[in-house]
C-alpha cells in the first residue's frame, strides 16, 4: 500500500510503499506490512483553503473488481449513515482522534481493464448478496462518481507501449485524479486478482489460522499435523486455478504456522475453483495435537464466508491508517498494519501481538493528530 502527496502541496506529503512512487497519489495495499511513501513537495490544499476538511484519495487498481466495488458501496453507505460500520477497526473507539480521514472525506478512482460501470457491478454484487438488496440504487450517484474516476488499466490486448511508458501513462491518471479534486493525499490501493498472494490481506482462513496457532503454542500443546482445504468462485478462484499462484498462496498460509510454531507440520492447503460459488469461500482446516501424557487429539474448523465483504472494510481501514500515517510524515513501512496482511514482511506472527502493534500505532497517530 503506498500514498502520494497532492503535487501542487508545498508542506511534507504522505508516504509511499515498496514500488517506486510516482509523482501523484499514495498507495496503501501491496506491502505486506502496508509503506508509506516519501514525504515530497506539494502547495496549499483547496479544501482546506476554503475552510474545509482536506479530503483523501483512495485509487484501486482493479476499480471496478468485487472488493473495490463493494469497498465504494460500504464507505458511501457508511457516509451518509445507511448502514453501522461492522467489520471497520478503524470505526472503534481506540482509534478515535487519531486523525485519520473521515469516511465521507474519501474520494475514489482508480484502474481497470474491466469495462462494466460500478453501478452495474454493484447491482450484481446484490443480486449475488454480496450488497444489500436497494443500496446500490441508493447510491447510484456516489457510484456513478466514482466510475467516472476510472481510467484504462493495463496492458491490454494490443497494447504496444513499454513498461516505462505505461507507469508515466499510470502516474498521471492518479496526478490527474489528486489535483481534480482538490484532494490533500492520494492512497493507492492493489485489490487485483493478479496481486501476489503474500502481500493479500488475511480475510478467512489464514486470520483464523493467527488467532488459534498461538492457542496451541501457549497451551503447550505439540502440533502434529495441519492440514486445509478451500473452495471459492469469483476472480480469486479462477486467478487460483493457476498452480503458481495456488502455491505462492498456500506458501503464505504454512509460513503463518511456522513463524508461530517454529517448525512447519505435516499436511498441505489445496485450493480449489468452484465458479458457482461466486463471491463466497468455505475453508476447512483439520489440526492433529497431541495433549497431556501425549494423548491425541483433534480440532477441525469449517469458515464459511464472502471475501469481498470481509475485504472491503480492511481497505477502507488501511486506506485511512495510511493516508494518516502519512500526513504525520510516516516512510517506509508503518509499523503496526502487520495485523491485516497475510504473511507480514515484520512483526508477530499472532494476531493479538499484532492487535497490540495497531492500538500502539493508533496512540503514536493521535499524538501526532
């Protein structure tokens, strides 16, 4: 996740993340641990000019996919009070006066090479359940809006223009967006199926993998084996049904188990695509211990879920922690976002120590609030 300042703002701008920032907007999802980029130059925000409340921009690339689109729908939904804000950490009360930006201060865009207006996604995503049945006609004109934001992703088919020309291509689109809208910070964020499944947020298995490894660790208790098994749809499944990216996933997973057990037990993840799932994902795990006086024993587990609506408040959250971190002049990696991602690049592997890590986070942004 990265972020890049407004280019005509002439105080310290927000930060980026691990690829080279482009003049324009910030980033907040392909870190592991979620990078604020370098403070860079920029001039008075019109917002703020005017007396009012500097906004942020939160640019996806795959805007138009099944999280972005849901993660648009909720923060308008959220905005305008529609709907309570479950599943948002950063709505909790330890997260209070830490100058992070307010839901309806949130502007978005973004890439895609995916063609169907947000409002129609939106509306399929409903039809799915994804969406609550109404609110994207609720909300058609939010939708609308952030369509509008939407720019040509790439390369696609016939595409002739180098790497070099298509990231200058890229940057400018989000300079573009930032400088439009008046906006004081732009946050970019990778939702695209093709993200390297490492730097994925932890939605469903691998979170419940962090909360009950250092159960078993804490217990004493040996783990034997661990194995798991996952079925989804949607574009998650089918970008899965690849094995490469199947075995980079799974590889995140087992590192989750060994960082915290020390050693990696026996057993394996498989990864299935069942496209008649559509946006929704069960996983099963089945753990083999052996308790007191080696007595064996077994746990197994069954989480039942819709990724996209699990995905879409982590967002928002990141985007929000990150635009904040880096208007205190965070770079670098922000220590603390190790709590949403997958396999972090540092810190606990545990999710409470990595709960511990985000409130110590959230107290140094209130400070600098």
């Amino acid at each position: 996740m990265t972020t890049t300042p407004d280019p005509d703002r002439t105080d310290p701008g927000p930060a980026t993340g691990p690829r080279p920032d482009a003049a324009g907007p910030a980033a907040p999802h392909g870190s592991r641990t979620g990078s604020a980029g370098n403070p860079s130059p920029a001039g008075p925000d019109p917002a703020a000019a005017a007396g009012q409340p500097a906004r942020t921009g939160v640019w996806f690339i795959g805007a138009r996919g099944s999280v972005a689109t849901t993660a648009v729908t909720g923060g308008a939904a959220l905005a305008a009070g529609m709907h309570p804000p479950t599943g948002m950490v950063t709505e909790m009360p330890p997260f209070a006066d830490c100058g992070l930006p307010p839901l309806d201060g949130l502007v978005f865009g973004g890439h895609d090479t995916n063609t169907c207006p947000l409002p129609k996604r939106a509306e399929a995503l409903a039809a799915g359940g994804v969406l609550p049945h109404g609110l994207p006609a609720a909300l058609r004109a939010e939708l609308a809006a952030a369509d509008a934001a939407i720019r040509p992703g790439g390369p696609q088919r016939g595409d002739t223009r180098t790497d070099e020309e298509l990231i200058t291509a890229f940057a400018a689109d989000m300079t573009a967006f930032t400088r439009e809208h008046g906006l004081a910070r732009t946050v970019v964020v990778n939702v695209a199926s093709t993200e390297p499944a490492p730097a994925h947020g932890k939605t469903g298995q691998t979170l419940l993998r962090s909360v009950l490894a250092p159960m078993f660790l804490q217990r004493a208790l040996e783990v034997r084996a661990w194995s798991g098994s996952n079925v989804l749809g949607g574009g998650d499944g089918a970008a899965l049904a690849d094995p490469a990216a199947a075995a980079a996933k799974n590889a995140g997973k087992a590192r989750a188990l060994t960082d915290t057990l020390g050693s990696a037990p026996e057993g394996e993840t498989h990864i299935d695509d069942v496209p008649a799932m559509g946006d929704w994902k069960t996983a099963w795990d089945h753990v083999a211990f052996d308790g007191f006086l080696g007595t064996r024993m077994f746990l197994q587990t069954i989480w039942q879920g819709c990724d996209s609506a699990l995905a879409a408040p982590l967002v928002l959250d990141l985007a929000r922690l990150t635009a904040a971190a880096h208007a205190a002049g965070t770079t670098g990696p922000v220590p603390g976002l190790g709590f949403y991602f997958k396999d972090p690049d540092e810190g606990p592997p545990g999710l409470t120590e990595q709960w511990h890590a985000l409130l110590a986070l959230a107290e140094r942004l209130r400070g600098d609030a």
